[in-house]
C-alpha cells in the first residue's frame, strides 16, 4: 500500500478555459506521482487516486462510462484514455487545418512558442504529404512567422522551423570574444 506523504497531489480544473491541456497536465503529473511517491502501489489502487484527484465531475464522468470488460476499470492507462476521449472534441482535419492557417507568430513572443503552437494542429490534421491542403496550411504557418518573407514556400513544419530559428539566431546580439 502506498504510504502518504507531503507532497501536493495533483487536482484536475475542470473549469480551465482549455479542459484538454488542463487534463494533459493533470494525466503528466499523476503519472509523475505514480513513477515516484506512489510507485508501490497497485492498478486498482492508481485508478482510485486519479479518481480521487478528479473531482466531483471527474467522478460523475467515471459513472456514466461503461465498460464492455469489468477490468478495463481497474487499468490507469485505460481509465486517462476515457477521459481524453471524452474531453476531446470530435473534429476533422479540415477544422485542424483552419486552425493552423489561421496561427500568427505573437508580437514579441520567440519563434519557438509560435512552433510548439504549430506542431498540436499539425499533428492531428494527419494528411498526406501530397495533399494539397497540407501545402496550403504549411504556406500559411509560414507566412504567419514575423520575418521576411522567403520567396519558396515549403512544404514541411520543419522548413518552416529551420529558416526561423536562423533569423532569430541572426538578430541577437553578439558578445565580442
């Protein structure tokens, strides 16, 4: 059995204005709290925690599933895979691919925010390379970068991310040595 101790358990906010990065944080740091504090402890005893640190909704949620295997209740893995599916919304690669057109570099924020928020739509839009609005967004994304404009237009997140980071490497001040 797995012993209390001082630290804070996780607590998921179920009135976070983004639910799905919210329950992503809440899944990281239960499973923080299970590789390390709460190691010792059993399936069964992990599904109850993250119950526990779900709350009353998260409660209400668990109630309303069911389960075709009665042990599908005692997995940790299967129960946080319920919840994501339950907190994300079922969507098509068009509204992902909107999404990404639409993304803007954030005046005075680095070149790497604006990447990390490129690579979630760019993921799940799970197109073809050669369709041709998997180019159309790339083109977007791009575009959407506070640079100069390069006169090709790629069609690969990452030659998009490279000729950033560049400009970003060659606007910073140097140290002389």
């Amino acid at each position: 059995m797995a012993t209390a101790t001082s630290f804070a358990s996780p607590q998921m906010n179920w009135d976070a204005p983004d639910p799905i990065t919210a329950f992503a944080r809440f899944k990281q740091k239960c499973q923080l709290m299970f590789s390390s504090v709460l190691k010792d402890a059993d399936e069964e005893e992990k599904v109850s925690y993250i119950l526990l640190w779900s709350g009353e909704k998260g409660l209400d949620i668990y109630n309303s599933w069911t389960f075709t295997k009665e042990e599908d209740r005692k997995k940790p893995a299967i129960i946080f895979e319920w919840f994501e599916n339950q907190l994300e919304p079922k969507t098509s690669h068009q509204i992902h691919r909107y999404t990404l057109q639409g993304m803007r570099q954030e005046q005075g924020k680095p070149v790497d925010d604006f990447v990390s928020r490129l690579k979630k739509p760019s993921r799940k839009m799970s197109i073809s390379r050669q369709h041709r609005s998997q180019r159309q967004s790339f083109r977007s994304a791009y575009l959407g970068v506070k640079k100069p404009r390069c006169p090709e237009v790629p069609h690969r997140l990452r030659q998009i991310i490279d000729p950033c980071r560049r400009y970003r490497d060659c606007k910073k001040p140097r140290g002389d040595k």
